[in-house]
C-alpha cells in the first residue's frame, strides 16, 4: 500500500536507505574535509547500535525498504559494525546488505563481515599512484586499500565495486589505466563527478571534470557500448559494457548529468536525522521520538512525513547551488 511507503509527491518511492554509522574517518580527503579533521559529533549524539537496527527494522517491515547501504565516515570504524549487519540480515524480509567503504579496514574484517551477512562493497580509489593517494588523502594507506580490495573479492562480498573521483591537477589522466586496473581484478569501476561536499567548499563547478570528460578519456582505449534501455532502473551510474562484456564501467554525473527524476533512496545521518537528499538543506530529527519512547508507528509516521516533502532535485544542475552546511563526513555519502 503506498500509505506504508516512503513516497514522495513526485511520485518516487524510496525503498534504499543510506545508514551513516560513524563521522569519523582514518583519512582527510581533499575534497571531503580540512586536513586538520572536524569537530566530531559527541559520542551521546550519536545513535546506539540497538537504535540503528531498530530505525533499519522500522524502514525495512514498514516503509518498503529493500537495500540498505551502510556509510560514514568511515563505517569500518564503528566497534559494532558487524553485529549491526548482523541484526540486520535477520530481519525479515531480508533487506540487500553493502558497504561503501575507504578500504583500509577490509584486510582484517572482509570474511567476518561476509559471515555476519554483508553482500557486497564499494570502495573508494581514487588513484593507482601512492603518492598521488597520499597527496589526495593526506595519509601513506594505498596499499591497504589494495589489500582490502583483494580481501573483499576472496571473501565473496561482490561484485566489488571501485568508486573514483578525478581532480584537476592530480588524477585526471588516469581514467583509461583505471579501468584497464578494475577489468583486470574482476572489480566494477564508477567514476564520480566531483560534487561540492568538502566541509572547506573549495568546490568549484569551473575545471571540474564532467561525465564527458570521463567517457571521451575511456574510449582514446576503449569500446565503450551503452546499457540497454531500462537496465539503469533508479541505479544513479550509467553503464556501459568494456569492449563487448562482460566488464562495465559505470560513470555518476550528479552534477551535469542529474538522476533525480529516479531517485529512491532515503538517508539517515549518524546522530539520527533523516535526510531526503544528500544536498539537503533540511533534516527531520528521529532521535528525539525514538529517545523519548515514541513506537514504530510513530517514527515510520514521522519517515513517511519527512520523505512526502521531498524537493524534485538537488539543485546541482543549478549554477547559483549553494553547498550543504553539513560535510559529508556528517551525512553519509
């Protein structure tokens, strides 16, 4: 019944729910936060590991949701994490499990949290040169991302997909040997248009390179052939098969190339708000009704309320957009 759903007054129904575990991250991306770190969120702010499933319960036995994606921060440095996934895959019915993930812990947790009922990963990589990771991310890590890649493909936790963004002046000449890297590993590649998330908002939509500027890179190597029609579904990447197949590479155009029209997906933040749109400006706060003894029907109500007001887009597309106040590392990306 569309009552029991997350609809919005568009018409779209959310039925994929990004879960914001932690803001803290073990690297200082460029494009994501200052090199100093940020003021994190207090440990009372955030949501316990019994709220999270149970929000997760919630979204999966009342709203419709059937995919649920757990984010950061970084996720891999929440102590609970697999526990979480755990409590998760024993709901019924069973919601779709992945990770988004900066890699670095996968060495040591890719089987445990394949036993605990994970399906799969995406992990971020945005280089195959170490120093050009370290100028990126501020830290000496690529070679654990490596290893965590290797570690989530022999766990199982596939198809394991690679998540890149190119910048100007530092990555962006590697598209073509990055998706020669990914064909070779068996990995799903997906190139990210830069979006205006970094908490210092040095974004700028000059020079930035476009979902065009991918793709004309990839074919001076590749035959790219598009998907067919009505294969992309609300999946935000579009995709095309690698010189026939089986390989695909996908490319994210948030900014020049928007998916709103498809969007389904919903977004909780890890101090427990709701968010309709990574570029949100509003939230609705769920940790006040779930900390005050509010039961299920209450909060799926006041979800449903939220996500009725969602705005037809994100505002990307428009040049006046103004970047969110909150960084990613605070929403989930």
């Amino acid at each position: 019944m569309a009552g029991q759903m997350l609809i919005d007054t568009y018409g779209r129904v959310a039925t994929d729910l990004r879960v914001s575990l932690t803001d803290r991250c073990n690297l200082r991306c460029t494009y994501c936060m200052p090199e100093e770190g940020l003021s994190w969120l207090a440990k009372p702010d955030l949501l316990t590991d019994e709220e999270i499933v149970r929000l997760v319960r919630v979204a999966v036995t009342d709203l419709g949701v059937t995919e649920v994606r757990f984010t950061g921060g970084e996720p891999l440095l929440r102590p609970g994490l697999a526990g979480i996934v755990q409590e998760c895959a024993a709901l019924e019915p069973r919601p779709q499990l992945s990770l988004t993930t900066n890699g670095i812990g996968l060495g040591r947790t890719a089987a445990a949290l394949k036993e605990a009922g994970l399906d799969r990963v995406n992990v971020s990589l945005d280089t195959l040169r170490p120093e050009v990771f370290k100028t990126l991310t501020r830290r000496d890590r690529h070679r654990d991302v490596l290893a965590g890649l290797a570690a989530a493909h022999e766990a199982g936790l596939t198809p394991v997909k690679v998540n890149s963004v190119l910048m100007p002046g530092h990555n962006a000449d590697e598209a073509p040997d990055l998706l020669a890297w990914a064909v070779a590993h068996d990995y799903e590649l997906r190139f990210i248009e830069q979006m205006p998330l970094d908490a210092q908002h040095g974004w700028k939509r000059e020079g930035m390179i476009t979902a065009g500027d991918i793709l004309a890179s990839l074919r001076t190597r590749f035959t790219l052939t598009e998907e067919e029609a009505g294969e992309r579904g609300s999946a935000p990447a579009e995709r095309w098969l690698v010189d026939g197949g089986p390989h695909r590479v996908g490319v994210i155009g948030s900014v020049t190339r928007p998916f709103c029209a498809a969007c389904d997906r919903t977004r909780l933040t890890a101090d427990g708000q709701i968010r309709t749109c990574l570029f949100a400006s509003e939230e609705t706060d769920l940790r006040a009704a779930l900390r005050s003894g509010a039961p299920d029907e209450e909060l799926a109500r006041i979800w449903r309320q939220a996500m009725w007001g969602k705005k037809a887009g994100s505002g990307l597309d428009d040049p006046s957009f103004l970047q969110p106040q909150r960084p990613m590392s605070a929403i989930g990306g």
